[in-house]
C-alpha cells in the first residue's frame, strides 16, 4: 500500500529543506519554483525573494561566469556539472566556490519544463588546498626542493 499523495508531498519537501547542498528548480524561463533552505544560507536569499524571479534578475553574474550557458544546455536536455566556480554572494558578500550540476526537469510526459539545480559550497576545501600550496612553496623556497620517494 503506497502513503497517500499528501505524505509523498510532504516527504519530498522534508527530503529538499533537509538537504546538505542547495536545491532549486526553474521553470522555462529559468524563473525559480523551488528554494531550499541550504540556498536560503549560501545566498542569503528567502524563498520568498527567490520564488518566481528568473536566476538572472536575482544573479547578474551567472552571465559572467557561464552559468547562464549551463542553464540554458540544461534546458535542451543536457545534464551539466560544473566542478569548481567562484561566486561573490551579493547579499552576503561572502565568496563562495561552488559545484553545480544542472539538470533537465521533466513532467510526466518527458518534456522538459525546467531545470533542476543541485549546488554544493566547496569553499572549505578550496581553502584547504591553498593553505596547502602556500605551505609546500613556502616549505620549498627555505629549504630547497622537496622531493618524495614511493
């Protein structure tokens, strides 16, 4: 026996306002339907503010760094990931490197009437991985080349 449709619904938005990565879906014109919590944080943005507002109105700068290209390749059916961009938050100020992937959000009929879009902060790790570097050339310029043997 399968839960009443109200539950799935209800399953469905816990499941995306419980996510650990930001969750959105846009409609044809890349207007927002969908805002979860995690894209509440990342982009200091209310679902409230999101909803109904296409991407580019609410983020210029998806022109500038090709997100705007990958929205739109997702929307003729492609499924899209970018590994690694850099994003000024301008509601937070906050610079954030992202992971996204794009996704064709199809009806029942398999027409494609959006995108969905998954959004993880990778910042920390990027971070990370500077510190690294900074200290392997720092460790490499006073003492000399470092070399490792396997």
């Amino acid at each position: 026996m399968h839960p009443p449709l109200h539950d799935v619904q209800q399953i469905n938005q816990e499941i995306i306002d419980c996510a650990a990565e930001g969750i959105f879906v846009c409609d044809r014109e890349l207007r927002y339907q969908v805002w979860n919590r995690f894209m509440e944080q990342l982009t200091g943005r209310r679902a409230e503010e999101a909803l109904g507002k296409s991407a580019i109105e609410l983020f210029p700068s998806l022109r500038e760094n090709a997100m705007e290209a990958a929205l739109s390749r997702a929307l003729q059916g492609e499924v899209v990931q970018i590994p690694d961009v850099f994003v000024r938050m301008p509601r937070t100020d906050r610079d954030v490197w992202e992971s996204c992937t794009f996704a064709p959000h199809r009806d029942s009929e398999g027409n494609i009437v959006g995108v969905i879009g998954m959004v993880r902060d990778v910042t920390e790790r990027h971070i990370a991985e500077e510190t690294f570097r900074l200290i392997v050339v720092g460790t490499a310029a006073s003492t000399g080349p470092i070399s490792f043997r396997l």
